[in-house]
C-alpha cells in the first residue's frame, strides 16, 4: 500500500504545482508533512534546502528523497514517476494546443492571468522556510527567534540581490558561517 501511496501523494503534487519547483513547495509541504507525516517541518526544511543545491528541479528531487526514505528504490522511483507523469502528458498536451492556438487573444490572457498566481505560491513558499529558518518548529515569539538564522538570511539576501554573488557560493558560505558559529556556541 505505501507505494500506492507514494504514488498518488506525488501524482496529485505533480499534478496541481503549476510554475515549477518553487510553486512545488506548499503543496509538497502539505502531502509530505501535514496529510501522511512522512517528514517533519524541520526534517522538510532541510529537504528542500538540499533539493535546491542538487541538481535538477526541485519537486523530482524531493519526490526521490521521501520515496527512498520511505520505500527504498522502489519507493524513489514510484514517487518519481508519479510526480513527472502529470507534467509530461499536461506539457505534451499544452504544447500541441499552443502552436495551434497560440494567436488567440483568450489564450494570451489566460497566460497573463497566470503569472500572478505563480508568484503568490512561490511567496508562500518562501515566507513558510523563513519561518521554519528564523522559528523553527516553535511557535512564532521573539524568544523562539534564531538571530543567527536571521543575520545569514539578511546577509544572503544582500549578496545576491545587491551585490549579485553566486547563490551557491552565498548557500556555502552561509552553511559554513553557521557551522563555525554553532561549534563555538
């Protein structure tokens, strides 16, 4: 039964995260965490902290991890394929009706329409690690605030929004500023 599971769980994530990856986040957040407690909020933290360093989008990275973790092999590649199977038939699909249809003015407002919706999820996604970063799983009071955790986001934030840094240098140096701090702490 658990590689059913897998499988559904990820077909329905593969199927409803339209925007990519970081649009993946809430909803692998809610099947993984919250519906079968596969993983915890700080164990699916780290999850995506790692998705986002490997290679390869995010959500098909996820959907192997928790798959090996709870089936081995097996469960890594049914959580895959049920994750990827909704996108390749959707995308075969979408790309067929768009070169035939894709001078329609409905359907270049049907585009527009959906933009904003992929930024908000993307938000959402964001704002629920910075809390997990910043509160960890306790609840949200100044005195559960890790202010290292919030001096690194700060200082990332600006490396890469202003100073253009690479976001995979920024990620080493912050993981290694964390790690100096937490060993003398």
């Amino acid at each position: 039964m658990t590689l059913w599971e897998l499988f559904f769980a990820f077909l329905q994530v593969g199927l409803f995260s339209v925007g990519g990856g970081y649009a993946a986040i809430p909803l692998l957040e809610s099947t993984v965490v919250r519906s079968h407690a596969w993983l915890t909020l700080s164990e699916f933290s780290d999850l995506v902290t790692i998705a986002e360093m490997t290679p390869g989008p995010i959500g098909i990275n996820a959907a192997t991890f928790v798959g090996m973790r709870i089936a081995g092999l097996p469960g890594a590649l049914i959580a895959s394929l049920g994750f990827v199977l909704p996108s390749l038939i959707l995308v075969s699909l979408l790309f067929w009706l768009y070169r035939k249809y894709r001078t329609l003015p409905l359907l270049q407002r049907l585009m527009k329409t959906l933009r904003p919706v992929v930024v908000a999820l993307i938000a959402s996604a964001g704002v629920t690690l910075l809390r997990t970063a910043v509160f960890g799983d306790a609840a949200l009071s100044l005195s559960a605030v890790s202010w290292l955790a919030v001096v690194l986001f700060t200082g990332a934030f600006a490396a890469i929004r202003f100073g253009k840094w690479n976001p995979i240098l920024v990620m080493a140096l912050c993981g290694g500023l964390y790690l100096g701090v937490s060993l003398f702490l």
